[in-house]
C-alpha cells in the first residue's frame, strides 16, 4: 500500500470515528429533548435514566469502535509489507539503470554486457508491475507508476541497440533520455520510502 492510499484511508477512518461521535451525541440529545422513550431501569445502586436511541448506539458502538480500527491495522501491515518489497526492488533498478548509463559512455560495443543490461531492465519492469497497479492507464506521461518510466528507459536502451562502434552523438541522446525517465522515476520511488532527515 502507498503512502497516498494510507492517507486515504485513514482519513476515512477519521471521519468514521468523527462521524459516529456526532450520531451519539445527535441520539443522546433527542431521547433527552424528546422524552418519550424514556424509561427508569431500576439496578443495585438506585434508578438510571436509560433512553432507546442512546441505548441503541452504545450497543452498537463496540463493533463500529473496532472494525474501523482493524482495517487501519491491516492498512498499516499492507504500507510496511510495501516498503520492505520496495527496499528489496530499489537495488536492483539503481544497479540496472547505472549499467545502461555507463554503457553509453563506451567508445567500444560488448554484445554480452549489452544484452544482460537490456535483460535486467526488462526484469525490473516486469518486478515494478508486481509492485504497482495501474489504476487508470494512460497514453503519455509516465503517471504515478515507476514501471512506465522503467519500460520507457528500457525501450531506449533497446533502440540504442549492439554495435561494435559506438556513436558518440547518439549514445549522448539516449544517455540524456534514460537520466531524464531516471530521475522521474527516483522522485516517484524516494516518495515511498520513510526516509530519515539529516543536517
């Protein structure tokens, strides 16, 4: 679960808390401005004023008390599985995308070199769809999940292709292309992470 959904919901939770709190209060007070619901429920210590509404509600109120706060334990299980996966999935990007940066600083191709950095940009894009789901698809941008930015650097590289001679002009341009989709994608993973401030 991302940061944003966690928000989300515990916002919700929130205002389900704030929401019942007000219903309470509403049914406490037209029992009381009512009056006719009333009844004098004898017990051991004397006589107490019990009205229907508000019976009603603090009746219900453990399983509306503790639903909402199961989920946001849930919630919170889902968010800290996330970050481990995502602790586990940034290493391997960060090493696959610096492979196809040096690569175009080559004045010479190597055939092997190229097609593992080709093979594990297509293995972190395939990781990131394990982690992210695309809630709306769109046609341009790379949205608000990494694996467009990733697939996006991986058709770059793709299309930079093997040669024994490398061009210095071109791997320029793509190099420009993969730092660009690189660092949109960055700022979209660092977001995620609860990272410490420093001095």
């Amino acid at each position: 679960m991302n940061r944003s959904d966690l928000r989300r919901n515990i916002v919700l939770v929130v205002a389900i808390y704030g929401l019942w709190v007000i219903v309470g209060v509403a049914s406490f007070l037209l029992d009381n401005r009512l009056g006719l619901d009333e009844q004098i429920v004898p017990t051991a210590q004397g006589h107490i004023h019990a009205y229907q509404l508000f019976e009603l509600y603090k009746e219900i109120s453990p399983v509306i008390v503790l639903l909402p706060v199961a989920w946001v334990g849930f919630c919170f299980q889902r968010r800290i599985a996330f970050v481990n996966d995502l602790r586990v999935f940034w290493p391997g990007l960060v090493d696959a995308v610096q492979r196809a940066i040096e690569y175009t600083r080559r004045d010479s191709g190597d055939r092997a070199e190229f097609e593992r950095t080709l093979t594990a940009l297509r293995s972190r894009i395939d990781d990131a769809r394990a982690l992210f789901r695309r809630r709306r698809p769109i046609e341009e941008g790379t949205g608000k999940y990494p694996y467009e930015g990733i697939t996006r650097m991986h058709d770059h590289f793709r299309d930079f292709g093997y040669c024994e001679t490398v061009d210095r002009d071109t791997a320029s341009a793509v190099r420009k292309e993969i730092v660009s989709q690189w660092q949109i994608v960055r700022g979209q993973l660092l977001r995620e992470f609860d990272r410490a401030d420093v001095d």
